[in-house]
C-alpha cells in the first residue's frame, strides 16, 4: 500500500510553474529517490508535500488521510518529518535543545524521551559528545548528523531529506548513505532527494528523474543507474 | 555620592519599565518579524483601563489586573485582524499597517474618553529612607517588580516547551514548522506576552506621573524602540539592557539643571553613538551562515 501518493501536484512561486503536475508514489518500507538537477523542482515537491509550500492543484495522500491543504505543522504530528536543504539546525540551540525540538510533536513521558535521546546518541555517537555544545558551532557534517537525529525524534513513519550529502566530504557522504539505509531497515519508509545520483540509486527501490518541473523517468534504482539517458545527465557517462 | 546613588535608583526604575515595553518590541520584531509601532498605544489602552476601573473601585490593583487580560486581547486581535493577513506581505506593508493601528487605537481613545488628560492618583507611599538614602515607594516597588517580570520571563523562554519554541520560530520559522511548532500559535502567544507587559507598565507610568491622555503611549512607544535598537533587536537581554540604559542615562540628564531639558535629546544621542559603533545593537547579533 502507498503510505505516500503525490497526485498532479503542481507549485506555482508567483508566475513561475516550478512543478508542472508531478506524481509520485511511496510504498512502506521504500527508499525512493527523486533525482534531478538544480532547479528541477525537486526541494520544491519535498516542501510542497509537507506543507511548507502552498501548491495550486493537485492532492498529496498520506497514511490515507488527504494532507493537500493541511498545515505543515499538523503534517508532521501524522508522522512525516524532513531533514531539510542546508540542515537548518537551531544554531542558537545545543545539541540536546535540537533533540529536543525535535520531539515537539510528540507526547512522550520524560522515560522514553530519555530512551529517544539516547538512541539517537547511539545512531551518532558524534552527538553525544557534543550534546551541550551550541548547534552553531558543529562542523557541517556534524550539523546533517544533528538534523538526522532531530527528525527522527519524533518517531516520524516517513522521513523526507533533502539533499542529506550536500558539501560533505566522500567520507561523511558514505557515512550519511549508511545510516539512512540502517534507518530505512530499522522500519522508516524514506523519501531521498539527491543530487549525487550514483550512491542514492544504489540504495534505493525506486526513484523518479525529475526535469524542470516533470517526471520523465521511473523505475527501480537499478534500472535508472543502468539507464542510458540517466548515465548521460547524472551519473557523468 | 548619595545623590548619585538615588539618580542612579531612579533611572534603574525607569529603565525597568521601558524594559519591559522594549520587551515587547524585540520579542514580536524577533519572532513575527514586524516591527510593531501600535506597540505603545496598548501600553494607552492599559491605562486607560487601569483609571476607568480605579475610578469605579478605588484599587488600581484590580485594574492592573483587567488591564493586563484586556491588553493581551487586545494585542491578539490587532494581530489576528491586522497583521496575519499580511504574513509574507512586503516589511513595508506590515510597517505602515502598524502605523495605521496605532493611530487608529489612539483616535478611538480620543473619541471614547476626550482629549482632555486624566489624572488618577494611586496610593501615595511616600518615601522611605534605605541605607540612609530617601527613594520614593512606587520607584522601589517599580524596579523590583520589573526586575521580576524580567527574571521570569527569561527563565520561561529559556527552560519551557513554549519558550523554546520561541527562541526556535524566531531563528527559522520553516524549520520550527517542521518540528511540528504551529508558528501562528507561537506568534499569538508572543503577542499576548508582550501587551501583558505593556499593560504593567502602563501602571507604573501612570503611577509615577498621573497623566492619561489618547497620546500617552506614543513617546515611551519611540524610546522603548529605540532601547531595543540599542540593546540589539531581537535580543531578550538587548531589550532590557537597552531600556535600563535609557532610563540611567535619562535620569543622570534630569538631574542637572542645565540638561534636563534636553533629555530626550540626550537619550536619541546616546543611541546615535552607540549604533555608530555597534551597528547591530550592544547585545545584537551578526548571523553567522554555514552553507
């Protein structure tokens, strides 16, 4: 069953049609990747999803419920949660503070909180060592780590992120790969926008090739890594 | 010496009352990013309905209190009605609409209670000597209790859930959507906070001078504003920093003969001087971005 279904979706910003009637689909369990180049629309259908953009038409189905015009605050209660462009971790914030926001949404008594936290602290020891430091002052890749942990706590069934290996070094970039298939393992469906192609192909079941505002393209992750036109536009040959 | 100690105890009580008002224009322009300039025209409201209901019962106590609940409506409403239809509107647009709620708010008081100044006399306690010093009751009382609200009003944005979601609405409204903060719920809140405080020192204003007129907001309006600059907008600390300033300085200029007819002039000055060296304010911060 779809936990996901993105229907005709289109997104306007004034007179600029940035997502021209997209469909999509995420089944439980999924890794889907929306793949694409800059402007292509792909942030876009990430925030127009959980409610951060307004779209102009279309419907956004999740868990069964129509989400389309629902806040993204009230989204995000039904279990959806983003790690979005650029981290935007609370720089004034510690990294406990930044757990904590992240638990927002949730009523959990102050044992499983403890239980959440340590958890995440386990998932990226890195944090743990820095729980009291100021957010603002984490490396970057320190700062994606953060974010990760801050979606997650809120036990969200479908996590979105966006573009988690953005200016990370190939290391980290293998490591951020990693957990999010131990989190897709550990039972979070994943949405994944990326524009390192080769490495989210590799990990996801399905993905989508998005091209100034459309899908032109699906399949299976395999089936696009071998795909000729997707060789050719993103994976370098 | 003991002269300058009781300026010095006056313009700390002054300072916590354009404190507390500066409060409100540093947490509303930190969190709705507006800047709102009917700010001080509730502090009008405030008091006015402290004299309507001293009037009527004899106790400015009880109406400090309705003043208080009604001034928190009151910023609701202006919120809900003027400023939300405008979120995501140009900063001018929502400037020239506080603009227009401020005049509006104070030709509505023309019209309902007259033009003519009113003066309520609250209970007088005289003075009382400390440490051989004679400072006047409301001054003492004034500073403490806005000490108080201060102290209070730190610890509640920094340790609870709703004070949190504050500091986070004010850093990234997006990103504090995404942790499932209502950011128009925070907004209401921050606006009810702030009239509160508006009313408070509403009542300490109209205890030290007894004087309520349509226009009794505008000017603390202005200098609380400009003690929030001072202190960094946006900034809690800044704000009340910037308002004890303005009140140390204003009562250090009303103290000599020759400048205490300048003191506003002097205060605007100060602020002038301090913005030529720190652009963003005593405690304002430069946002540092990590791509």
């Amino acid at each position: 069953m779809a936990l996901l279904e993105v229907k005709d979706l289109s997104v306007y910003y004034g007179v600029i049609n940035a997502l021209k009637g997209v469909s999509f689909e995420v089944n439980e369990g999924e890794i889907v990747t929306l793949i694409g180049a800059n402007g292509a629309g792909k942030t876009t259908a990430m925030q127009s999803v959980i409610g951060l953009i307004p779209s102009r038409s279309g419907s956004v189905i999740y868990d069964g419920k129509d989400i389309t015009k629902m806040p993204c605050h009230k989204i995000v209660r039904l279990g959806m949660s983003q790690v979005p462009e650029g981290r935007r971790v609370f720089q004034e914030l510690t990294v406990y503070e930044n757990l904590m926001m992240g638990a927002y949404s949730v009523k959990a008594s102050d044992a499983s909180f403890k239980a959440d936290i340590e958890s995440i602290y386990e998932r990226f020891p890195r944090l743990a060592e820095r729980r009291n430091q100021i957010a603002g002052t984490l490396s970057g890749g320190e700062q994606q780590m953060l974010a990760m942990g801050r979606a997650l706590m809120s036990h969200p069934k479908l996590l979105m992120l966006d573009e988690p290996s953005m200016g990370l070094s190939p290391l980290l970039v293998d490591q951020v790969f990693d957990i999010i298939k131990s989190i897709n393992k550990d039972g979070t469906t994943i949405l994944l926008v990326e524009q390192n192609a080769g490495k989210s192909l590799a990990i996801s079941d399905r993905a989508y090739v998005l091209e100034t505002g459309s899908i032109v393209l699906t399949g299976t992750g395999a089936e696009l890594a071998a795909s000729d036109e997707v060789k050719k536009a993103y994976l370098g040959g | 010496m003991e002269q300058i100690i009781t300026t010095l105890i006056n313009g700390l009580s002054a300072g916590g009352t354009y404190a507390m008002i500066a409060l409100g224009y540093t947490m509303v322009y930190g969190i709705a990013k507006m800047l709102n300039f009917a700010h001080g025209d509730v502090i009008m409201v405030g008091a006015y309905t402290i004299f309507i209901f001293f009037t009527m019962l004899g106790n400015p106590l009880i109406g400090l209190l309705i003043a208080v609940v009604l001034c928190m409506l009151l910023g609701i409403t202006i919120e809900r009605l003027a400023y939300r239809p405008l979120r995501g509107a140009s900063p001018l647009a929502v400037l020239i609409t506080a603009i227009g709620v401020s005049y509006l708010l104070q030709a509505l008081a023309q019209i309902v209670f007259g033009a003519d100044i009113k003066r309520p006399v609250f209970f007088d306690f005289g003075k009382i000597s400390v440490f051989g010093l004679s400072i006047a009751v409301s001054t003492l009382i004034t500073l403490i209790a806005s000490a108080i609200i201060m102290v209070v009003l730190s610890l509640f944005v920094k340790y609870t859930r709703t004070g949190r979601a504050m500091i986070a609405v004010s850093e990234d409204r997006g990103a504090a959507e995404l942790m499932g903060i209502s950011v128009n719920k925070i907004i209401v809140i921050t606006f009810a906070i702030g009239s509160a405080l508006a009313a408070v020192a509403g009542f300490f204003m109209i205890w030290k001078a007894p004087s309520v007129s349509p226009t009794l907001g505008a000017l603390p309006g202005i200098k609380a504003f400009a003690a929030a600059v001072i202190g960094g907008i946006g900034s809690l600390p800044g704000a009340m920093l910037g308002g004890i300033l303005m009140g140390i300085v204003g009562a250090f200029s009303n103290s000599f003969e020759f400048t205490a007819p300048y003191t506003d002039a002097i205060v605007f000055a100060v602020l002038i001087l301090i913005l030529l060296v720190r652009p963003s304010g005593l405690l304002g911060k430069k946002r540092r971005e990590k791509v």
